[in-house]
C-alpha cells in the first residue's frame, strides 16, 4: 500500500514539474514577444521622425523656368533676366533657374525681368531713359517682364514656369523718294509727340499722365530699287488721350527748309495692345519742284503683321 502511494506521488510530481515548466516557458515567451513588439514600435516611431523627402524639411525649393514663346518675330531675347521673390533677387539665366534661397511655407509673389539698354527698372515698374535733350531713348533693347504668385510647400520643390510679356514693340517710318530727289536733301530731323515712357511690370499698363517726344532717325535706303528713309523706333506705347504728331523739317541743298506736320494718331491706334509683332508705317515724300511750294507726303499704308490697308 505505502509503494503505491509513493508511485502515485511521483507521477504527481513529474506532472506538477512539467506543468511547471510549461509555464515558465510561456510567461517567458511572453516576455520576449512584448519587448519584441516595444522595440518594432520604437524603430517605427523612429523611422518616421527621419524620413524626409528633401534636405530642408521645414522650408520650400523654387526652380522656375522662363518661356519666351510670346516675343515677336524679331526680338533679341536677353541672355539673363533678374528674378525677385519677397525681397532678394537673383540673376537667372536661360536654363531653368533653381532659386538660391530656401522659402518658408506659404504664398510668394514672383517677379521676372529683363535687363533692357536704355530702359532703367525697379520693382514695380520700367522707364525708358531721358536724352539730354529731354526727348525719349528711340531704341532701348527689348523689355520682358513676368509675375506670378505661388504657394511653397515644406519638404517639396515647386517647379513653375513664367511666361514672359514683351513691353516694347517696334515702329519703323518708311518714305520713298523719287530717284534723284534724295540727293536735293541736305538733311532731315523729325520729332513724334505722344509717346509713352513707363510701364507696369506687373500688369503690362502703361502709367504716364503726360506722353513725352521721341526723335525718328531717318536714314538712307532703298525699297524695291527705289530710295527711301526709314527711322526706327522702339516704343513702350502711345498715350491714348493725346495725339500722335510727327513733325519733318527737311534742308535742302538750295537752301530751303522745308517742315511737314503729319497726324499718326489713326494709324498708331491699339498700338499698345496687345500684339507685339513690328509695325510699318509706308509713305511716299515728295519735294517742291520750285520755290514756294511745300513738300508733300501722299498718305500712309499701315503694314501690321503682312496685311496692308491704304489711308
């Protein structure tokens, strides 16, 4: 009787050991699994605070690119244009132009623009330069402006293109001549009244209150084997409350002087808006065939972009 109470107890305790055991093992799992999963989460939380998608996580990038596609036929597209965003500025060039400065989140207000000669800009708007003779610079190199407002985002680079507007648009003064009346000229100098000398950069809208005179200088030509003078200008507009007036004082050789007073205002009307392609003012000049009568200039042809109208 006591053996079989001393087997009973002894399978009691190897069962009780093994039951043991057994939870051991698993409080030990347990344990293992927890502090397995706590340092996955930690990794984790880790992982996200450094994981950026650039090297400025808290500011924006602005690369921007220039598109010229709206400059006339032609005009001389500058090599660089300056760049302003809030208050710096950078000279960027024709490749797309990564901006050096990193911005803070939010809206900005971009402005692009060309250096011209004879034109003198600020941030706001371009004057054409003053002569000593208080007349207007009759061909500054050509004008481009553009704005845009954008908005920069944290840990990103905007990418944005500006479309460039041209400011100035090109008026040549053409008028054709009898053979040998040119050589009967001793000279000739002309004044046109009317014209406008600043812009909005921003808007493109013209901000004089008063047009100011530019000097046409006519030179020698020939059109189609006939002689001509032709004068060149390049012009930021016309002012619309006044008129046009191109005044001519010819010399010639006999000794009398000759001033002829034309009226462009219908022929320069829109001249601001809008289409920038050249336009040709085409005349015939004719020279008093004896003393006392005065030279004539026998109406205009208005050639704009290939059409031509008779006035």
């Amino acid at each position: 009787m006591a053996i079989q109470i001393r087997k009973r107890t002894m399978k009691d305790r190897i069962k009780k050991q093994h039951t043991g055991n057994l939870r051991k093992e698993y409080s030990r799992t347990r344990e293992t699994g927890f502090l397995l999963m706590g340092t996955i989460l930690l990794l984790a939380g880790c992982v996200k605070d450094d994981l950026y998608n650039t090297q400025h996580p808290d500011k924006g990038a602005l690369v921007v690119t220039a598109d010229w596609a709206g400059a006339s036929s032609e005009a001389v597209l500058p090599d660089t244009y300056i760049l302003h965003v809030d208050n710096q500025e950078h000279e960027a060039g024709s490749t797309p132009c990564i901006f050096p400065s990193l911005l803070s989140p939010g809206q900005h207000k971009l402005l692009a623009c060309s250096k011209a000669e004879g034109i003198t800009t600020d941030e706001a708007t371009a004057t054409v330069n003053i002569l000593e003779d208080g007349t207007l610079e009759p061909l500054p190199g050509y004008l481009f402006s553009a704005v845009k407002e954008v908005g920069i985002t944290a840990d990103d680079t905007l990418r944005t293109s500006m479309s460039m507007r041209q400011h100035n648009r090109l008026l040549s003064l053409v008028m054709k001549m009898e053979e040998g009346e040119k050589e009967r000229l001793s000279s000739v100098s002309a004044t046109l009244e009317g014209i406008a000398s600043s812009v909005d950069l921003g808007t493109g809208t013209l901000t004089d209150s008063r047009g100011k005179a530019v000097i046409p200088l006519f030179r020698d030509g020939t059109e189609e084997g006939a002689p001509v003078l032709k004068a060149d200008l390049r012009l930021l507009g016309v002012i619309p409350a006044e008129r046009q007036v191109l005044t001519l004082i010819l010399e010639l050789k006999s000794g009398d002087r000759q001033t002829i007073t034309n009226d462009l205002t219908e022929y320069l009307e829109g001249f601001s808006d809008g289409e920038k392609e050249p336009l040709l003012l085409y005349t015939s000049l004719e020279l008093p065939a004896e003393a006392g009568v005065g030279a004539v200039i026998k109406g205009w042809e208005v050639v704009d972009g290939g059409d031509i109208d008779i006035h």
